[in-house]
C-alpha cells in the first residue's frame, strides 16, 4: 500500500505514479492526519511512504501518525521522500522509527522536485518546473522497479552537513520559523473558503468571508499555494512570488 502527503502535489504525484507501476493501492493521509484517525491498517504488499522534505526530516505530522498507527500485514517498509534540494541525514531517523515499530527498514528514495517553500524561498515557474519533473520520474520509476523486486533502496553516503540539517537545525526550525502568525489574506480574496479546506491541521477558519490562521501549522505550504485568488501572502517575501502546485496532478481538495 502506498501511503502519501502532500502539501502541494509533488510527493502525491510520486505515489501515485509508484502505484501506478507496482499495481497497489495509493491512500492520502490527509483525511486521516487532519480528523487524528490513527486506527490500524493492513496491507499485504510492502509499505510505501510519499512524503515531503521539511528540514531534511519526514514531516512532524506524519511521523506522529506512523508513530500512533499500527500497521499490519508486509514488514518491509520504503519511503519516498520529495524535496527541493537533498533530504540530508532522514533515512537514519526513519531507521529508527521502523526499528520502534518492527517494521524492516527498506531505504529512503530522495527525489528532487520543485521547491514549494514560498514563505522562505522561492518556486519554479511552470516550464522549470515541468523539466525538474521530468529528471524525476526517471529516480521515482527506478525506486518503483526496486519495490516491485522486493530489493532495498541504495542509500547515498551522509556527510557531517546532512547530520548537522536533520538533527540540530531541523530541531531549531520547528520553534523559530514554523509558525502562522504572517499569513494574511489580501483583498484579493474571494471568500471561497479552499484554503481552509486543503489545511491538514484545520488551523484556518474564515471569519466573515476572510481567513483568519490558527496557531497550529506546519508550514505546508497549502493555504498560500493553493489559493485560487492568489490572495494569500506571507509577510512582505511571498510577494509576488510564483505560487506552486503540482502541474502534473490535482490534489486533493
Ligand atoms: C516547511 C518546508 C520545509 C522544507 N524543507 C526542505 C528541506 O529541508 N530540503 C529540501 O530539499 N526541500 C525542502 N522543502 C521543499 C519540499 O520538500 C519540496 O518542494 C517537496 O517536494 C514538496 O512536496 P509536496 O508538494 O508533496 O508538499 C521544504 C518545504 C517546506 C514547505
Ligand atoms: S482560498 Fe484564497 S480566495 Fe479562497 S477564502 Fe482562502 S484566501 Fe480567500
Ligand atoms: S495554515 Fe497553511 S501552511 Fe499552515 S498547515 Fe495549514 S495549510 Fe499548511
């Protein structure tokens, strides 16, 4: 079974195409993050994971589900992990977590696609975007012929910047900058209530026709991306800046 996230559409378009080759069953976790349903799951064929790279780590939100959930059926467990850059030293805290879980840890596939963090950097545009793609789909399909196997993922060599990103900043980022506080709506909006909807922590509610942010966000990047107005900013840096969505899927919501 392949289990995914997505903020906005890369690690879904990764499961999706993973599922496509290997014939199984691809389930979003968003239902299942946002209303905190942690209740078993089976599948018979092997775990697989799709998931964005939030400072070189798995998301909190997620680790905190595999953590809470039980998962029956095939022990061997893959993940996928998106990101813009690289996933640094990840693949040893997953170790760890399948190891908690007895689950065998079968290597995680690092797939660089298009940077979505607009509240600290910035996106492709589409054309660029397309082309990252492109370069992935050769590593998710290589990474779909190993499940099929049965083979582990190899794993690239770590270096002391790669433990440095996943441990001590990953540690820092949450505190000092994942927070919702410089989300505003602008005029712009059209009071068509999605960013609410595609939140997975249900931090947005809309109070008068205008969104007003909660202080439980993960920095998905949904809300601002998503927004089909355009209407969403994050403080002065996402000003003008190019909003990213998948442009090979539509996510969910
Ligand atoms: C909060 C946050 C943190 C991120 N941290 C990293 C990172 O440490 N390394 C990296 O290469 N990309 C990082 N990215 C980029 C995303 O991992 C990448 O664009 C990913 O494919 C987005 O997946 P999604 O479209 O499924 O949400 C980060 C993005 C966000 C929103
Ligand atoms: S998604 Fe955009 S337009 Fe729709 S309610 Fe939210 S801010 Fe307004
Ligand atoms: S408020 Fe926006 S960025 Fe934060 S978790 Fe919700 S959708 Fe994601």
């Amino acid at each position: 079974m392949i289990l995914y996230f997505s903020g906005t559409g890369n690690s879904e378009y990764a499961a999706k195409r993973i599922g496509e080759a290997c014939r199984d069953e691809t389930v979003s976790l968003f239902e299942k993050i946002r209303s905190r349903d942690f209740s078993p799951m089976h599948s018979d064929s092997p775990w697989v994971v799709a998931i964005p790279t939030y400072a070189w780590r798995i998301p909190r939100i997620v680790q905190e589900w595999l953590h809470r959930t039980s998962l029956s059926g095939n022990r061997n467990i893959y993940f996928v992990m998106t990101c813009g850059g690289n996933i640094g030293n990840a693949g040893n805290y997953l170790k760890k977590l399948c190891a908690a879980k007895g689950l065998n840890y079968m290597g995680c596939a690092e797939i660089v696609m298009p940077e979505n963090y607009i509240a600290m950097f910035t996106a492709p545009a589409k054309e660029e975007a397309l082309a990252i793609i492109g370069q992935a789909e050769q590593v998710i399909d290589n990474a779909a012929l190993l499940i099929k196997k049965g083979e582990p993922f190899i794993q690239p060599a770590v270096t002391v910047k790669d433990k440095l990103n996943s441990g001590f900043v990953n540690n820092i980022f949450y505190p000092a900058f994942v927070h919702a506080k410089k989300f505003y709506a602008t005029d712009a909006c059209i009071s068509c209530g999605k960013c609410a909807k595609v939140c997975p922590l249900s931090n947005i509610h809309l109070d008068r026709g205008k969104p007003v942010w909660g202080k439980n966000c993960t920095h998905c990047m949904a809300c601002i991306c998503r927004c089909p107005a355009e209407a969403i900013e994050y403080g002065r840096h996402s000003r003008g800046l190019v909003r990213y969505v998948c442009p090979k899927v539509t996510v969910q919501g």
